[in-house]
C-alpha cells in the first residue's frame, strides 16, 4: 500500500520542478537577449546572476555560450516570423507585407549587438552552423503568395529574391538616426515589388 502511494505522489512533486525549470530557462533567454543585444560579449556570469539562477543551472540549460546565442536567436527570428499571419489577418495583403518589413528592420537594427554575438558564435573552428532563417523565409514566403495572388504584386518574387532585396538594411548602423534610410529601402523595394502586379 505505501508502494502505491508513493507512486501516486511522484508526479505531483515532479510537476513543480518542471514549472520552475521552464521558468528558469525563460529567465536565462530574456535577460541574454537585452545583455547579449546590449554587448555581444557579455559575460554569461551577468547573465546567470541577473537571470536569479545559479552556474549549475545555468549550464544544465546551456552548456556553453555558442548553445544560449544559438537559442536566444532562434527565438528572436520565430519572433519576427511569427508577427507575418496575423498582419494578414487584420491588414490588406501589402499593408502587411509592408508592415512586416518594418518588423524586420527593427529587429535588425535594435538586435545588432545579438547579431554580433551570433557572427562570434558560428566564426570559431568549433562553433555551431549558423541557422537557417527557415521561420523567417517561410512567413516571407507566405507574405508573397498572398500578395501575389491578391494581385499587389509582381508574380513570381521568391522569399530568396526577397531576402536579397532587403538585404540593404544589414548595412545600416543601428547606432545612427537609421529609420529613415530604412524607410526609404524599404518603400524601393515595396514599389519594386508593386511594378508590374497583376492589380495595377
């Protein structure tokens, strides 16, 4: 009988653990992100000290920091992907495309420093490949077909010949007055997009 009931009181002392392992990993995540856009050197001590978790738990998480930018990016990018269904939802189709890219410029520019960190996660003779932009090309590659199936824009533009497109704002300094240039990249693009739809 005290079998049974010790059975039957495991997973309620395991549930907890769970819940608060999960909330320490999203702790991690959120202060890397504004410590790691903020500098991309930054040591993973601050991090683990701000974050309120101890080394252990900290590496039983990430065990190096290749593996925390790693992750920290992926999140920001699924982020930045998953904003695309719902301006299509509450937006024409090339509001929202347009409006997308303004995300897209944003996350550029005040991730930088992210973008920093992930350059120095994937450059040494060790370090990860860097991940593909997979979300991000398949909510451009949503974007488009909507778009150009609505007619407001240009048949036949691939999420790749998007990506390109944009690729202007990556040359931008985030630490200068960067929105209008990006602003106007964007508009260029948008009307490039626009030039010979099906719509107009």
């Amino acid at each position: 009988m005290q079998h049974k009931r010790d059975d039957n009181d495991a997973p309620r002392s395991d549930t907890p653990l769970r819940s608060d392992a999960q909330r320490n990993r999203e702790r991690i995540l959120e202060v890397a992100l504004a410590e790691l856009t903020r500098s991309a050197d930054a040591p993973l001590s601050t991090i683990a000290k701000k974050a309120g978790v101890g080394q252990g738990t900290f590496y039983r998480n990430f065990p190096n920091r290749e593996a925390l930018v790693l992750e920290v990016y992926r999140h920001e990018m699924q982020q930045v992907a998953d904003a695309a269904a719902p301006l299509l939802l509450a937006h024409a189709p090339d509001v929202a495309l347009r409006m997308w890219m303004d995300r897209l410029a944003r996350y550029a520019m005040t991730k930088a420093g992210l973008a920093e960190a992930m350059r120095k996660a994937v450059s040494g003779p060790n370090g990860p490949a860097r991940p593909a932009h997979n979300p991000v090309t398949e909510a451009a590659t949503l974007l488009l077909s909507t778009n150009e199936e609505a007619g407001t824009i240009r048949p036949g533009v691939t999420a790749g010949d998007f990506m390109l497109a944009i690729s202007g704002l990556w040359q931008l300094d985030p630490h200068t007055d960067w929105q209008p240039r990006a602003t106007r990249l964007l508009d260029l693009v948008m009307d490039g997009l626009r030039a010979g739809a099906a719509g107009n």
